[in-house]
C-alpha cells in the first residue's frame, strides 16, 4: 500500500525543513520517534499489546521527547 501522495508530500518537506534547521541531529531525533512508532505497530499486530495499553504511554513519551529536542534545535538556530 503506497502513502497517498499528499501525506508523502507532507512528510518529505517536514523532514527536509528539520534537516535543513537542525541537520543530522533532527534526522536522528526523527527516525528514533519513527522507530518507536514501527515497534509499537508491531507489538500491536503481533497481539503483544495494544496501541491504547502501554504503547500509548510509549508513544506519548516518544513525541514529547522528539517535540523537546527539535524545539532544541530551533532555539539554537
């Protein structure tokens, strides 16, 4: 199943823009978020959990700790 190209669109310049802010350090900081949110997926599929369960709280502290290091970023810039 292909991304629709909206959202693809939406995704490439939101990344190209933290790149652009913040360079490799915006790129790690998103694909560690990426790979939390693959993993939580996952453990949903696999039955192991539930997305609404403890993979919520996972998730929740994933994005608050990507918001804070690329607002990091930005405040140096």
């Amino acid at each position: 199943m292909a991304i629709p190209t909206p959202v693809n669109g939406q995704i490439t310049d939101a990344v190209t823009q933290a790149h652009t802010k913040g360079g490799d350090t915006a790129l790690t900081t998103i694909v560690e978020l990426l790979e939390t949110i693959a993993s939580s997926l996952n453990a949903s599929q696999a039955g192991t959990s539930s997305l609404q369960s403890s993979n919520a709280e996972t998730l929740s502290a994933a994005f608050a700790k990507a918001e804070g290091e690329l607002q990091d970023i930005l405040r140096k810039v």
